[in-house]
C-alpha cells in the first residue's frame, strides 16, 4: 500500500517479486526504485520519500541530479522476494 501511495509510476509484480517504474526518463525511474526499494526495507517512511523525490528532480533541472537518480542503488535479483499465488482449484 506504501508504494501506491508513494508514486503511482511504481509497478509491483509481488507473484515475480519485481518492481518497474514508468517515469519521465531513466534517471526518474532510477529515482523512483530507490525510493521505493528504501520505502519497502523501513529505511524511509512515504513523505519523507516524496520530500526527496521532489527534491532531486528541482536538483537534476538545476543541472546537478544526484547519485540516486544516476543507478540503482539496491542489489537486483535477490532471492525470495517473490510470493506465487496459491491456487484455489
């Protein structure tokens, strides 16, 4: 729910366990996931995530984007972060 609230450009496939941003360029995606990865481990509540996201896109107009938005920030593909459905018949 967090992350719906956050940022609706943030897609979650909780059966993969794979998270996808559709932003306004590959430095807001990167934006985007690494908030929404910090979102999701506790290390940010979501105002303080849209406080940020905010902040680093006046930064990237002013010239100077930040590390954040320059690469994911948060190893892919770790194990067990997918959840499969049970199936009902």
């Amino acid at each position: 729910m967090n992350l719906a609230v956050f940022d609706g450009s943030v897609l979650v496939d909780r059966t993969k366990g794979e998270m996808s941003a559709r932003c306004e360029g590959e430095a807001a995606n990167f934006l985007a996931l690494n908030l929404a990865d910090e979102i999701v481990h506790g290390k940010k509540d979501v105002a303080t995530a849209r406080n940020e996201y905010g902040e680093a896109m006046k930064a990237k107009q002013r010239g100077n984007p930040p590390e954040i938005m320059q690469k994911l920030m948060f190893e892919v593909g770790q194990c067990g972060t997918s959840e499969p459905d049970v199936a009902i018949i």
